[in-house]
C-alpha cells in the first residue's frame, strides 16, 4: 500500500493508466499548492481532466463546514463514483481529504500523497479519516483504507523546522511502544531536519502499518498508536479552544513526557526509563505553557477520549522503552500528579 516514489512518479502515472478513474480531483491546502502541487503536475501524466481543490491551512479546517464545501463542488463538478481524489498535504489535508472521499456517494477512491513529515509517518497510513467536533480531535471520521500511498521525501525539504520537530514526535512514538532499536537510532539525531530523518522514515512507517495491519479497527493492538495522544490531544483541542493552536507532534511531546511518568507512577516502567525517556524528548521539544488549563478542563476532554469505555478514561501507556500496554485505566489522583509534573518541568 506504501510506495516510495521515485523522480519521475512512474508509480503514480502507472497507476492513473492502470485504474478506470473519470475524473481526478487534487486536494491541497494553500501551502502545498504553492511549494508541491507544481511537482506533482510536472510529473503527472495522465489523459483525465483534474480539477484542484484549495482549502486553508490549518487544523481549525477540519471541520464539518469544509467537509460541505468540498462535497459541494465534487457534486456540482458532478463527479461520479469513479472519480478519483488525490489527498496532496499534511495530516489535515490526508485526514480531510479522506473523510470528504469516503463519505461522498457512499465512498469514492482516494490516494494519500503526504507532503510533512507527520503526514508521511502516521496521519496517511492507516486507514483513519475525520474532522475534529466543536474542540474535540477527529470525532467524526470513518476507518477507509486510501488505494495507495506515495511518499515522496524530497517534499520535506520545503518543511520549516517546526514541522519535521513535529513529525518526528510521532517517530519517537513509534520506537517507544514497538521498537527500541528505532528509539535509540532516532534519538542519536542532534537536529531532526529532512537530512538526518529520511533514513529512518520507512522503519517509522512499516511500524504503523504492522500494527495496522494486525488490528484495522483499533478493537485492542492499535490502540498503542495512540501513546501520548490521550493527554496530548485534550491540551492541543484546549490551545485551539483558546485559539492559540499548536503542532500536533508538540501536543504529542508533552503528552508523551506526562504519560510516561503516567506509566511510572502506574508502575509499568522503571524510574531508570522513564527518566531515560523523558529526557530525551525534552531535548528536542519546547514546553508548552498548560498553566492555565485548570485539570477540570482536561479531564472534560480527557472523559470523551475515543477510547473510553464505561465511563472510564482508558489510557495506552509504555510498559519498557519498545513495549505498550493498552486499555489501562489510570486513578484520576495519578492522573493529575502527571499533570502537575509537566507543569513543575516548566519552572526548572
């Protein structure tokens, strides 16, 4: 399903001339239409008209008033069940993209082209589709596989720093709870610029996609993808309440730095390694200042988390440094201790 794409995008046009797509729709935010969308139509070789579909950047787009736009112009273009939308972009545009796709007449083909590194090592594999609900991430979506993903790392080139630092939380993320040889390769890297990650990129994505492919649903094994997402998500949805938005991947350090001393205080790792981890996150990501957030206001979030279950917030925490259990439900009193933790790092 993911295919590295070579210079010429022969993958790709192989695959246009291959499939009987009627017309092909180009998803792209404002920033990938300017440095991407001219690489792609360079190398795109196709007899089938394309229309391109332009939409701000921005997590505060992923909302059901875009979606209707989108859905709108696909039926006033009158694309039909076998047209085709390529997804060009970052998680927004992939997640968008494919929840606008496999929504519209009940399902039309996508393909995922990923242009940050975020998008590239998790938001497109997998499956998963959503806008996000009033301040609430990715509650609504469907779980549809794209026809495929290309990945083409000369696009992360265009990335300002701040966004690989962000991609690359989910890298670490994926050595935390699969693999640890994949942790201590990514954590030797001074700097995550495009350079130094590359390399390391298929090894991130196969993880996912091994993880996947063993649980598409998230009914058990998937649910470790989600490390450092149940804290992380409820700080970034609260930033974006206040209409202060943060990366993804910067919500995601933080939560992993809580819920790793989560973990500890939960007994599932050793002060050795939680120590171990928590340092080497904080090399690399700024602290975000959740002085404001009063706990109430988390656990709002925290108790419409997607894996709750029985009113019980269920979080997925690293039981070594490559290993993760899930489903574990935490006492709030250890809850707000890593809470309070993360916040006295912030006066050291």
């Amino acid at each position: 399903m993911i295919t590295l794409l070579n210079d010429n995008f022969s993958q790709l046009n192989d695959l246009l001339h291959e499939k009987s797509f009627s017309k092909i729709f180009i998803l792209v935010d404002e920033n990938t239409h300017e440095y991407c969308l001219p690489v792609l139509l360079g190398n795109m070789e196709t007899d089938l008209g394309f229309e391109i579909l332009e939409i701000e950047a921005g997590e505060e787009m992923k909302n059901i008033q875009t979606a209707n736009q989108l859905w709108e112009i696909l039926t006033e273009m009158q694309a039909d069940r076998k047209a085709l939308v390529i997804n060009l972009g970052g998680g927004v545009i992939t997640d968008m993209g494919g929840f606008v796709a496999s929504t519209y007449k009940r399902g039309i083909q996508f393909i995922n082209i990923p242009t940050t590194l975020l998008s590239m090592c998790d938001a497109s594999i997998g499956g998963k589709t959503g806008i996000d609900l009033m301040h609430y991430k990715n509650m609504v979506g469907t779980f549809t596989f794209p026809e495929k993903i290309f990945v083409y790392s000369k696009f992360l080139e265009t990335l300002p720093f701040k966004e690989l630092r962000s991609g690359f939380a989910e890298m670490l993320k994926h050595g935390l709870i699969a693999d640890r040889i994949h942790w201590e390769n990514l954590t030797q890297i001074t700097k995550p610029d495009a350079e130094s990650v590359v390399p390391h990129i298929e090894t991130s994505m196969n993880i996912k996609q091994e993880v996947v492919n063993k649980d598409f649903q998230e009914k058990n094994i998937r649910k470790t993808l989600n490390f450092g997402h149940t804290i992380g998500h409820a700080v970034e949805s609260l930033c974006l309440q206040q209409g202060n938005p943060v990366l993804h991947g910067e919500a995601v350090a933080m939560g992993m730095i809580a819920e790793t001393y989560l973990a500890h205080l939960e007994e599932l790792i050793s002060e050795e390694d939680c120590r171990i981890v928590i340092e080497n996150i904080q090399k690399y990501y700024p602290y975000l200042d959740i002085s404001d957030f009063k706990d109430e206001d988390i656990f709002a979030l925290l108790w419409n988390d997607k894996k709750n279950t029985d009113r019980n917030i269920n979080f997925s925490l690293i039981s070594g440094i490559g290993t993760c259990v899930f489903d574990h439900q935490c006492s709030e009193k250890n809850i707000v201790k890593a809470l309070e933790f993360y916040r006295k790092l912030m006066d050291v």
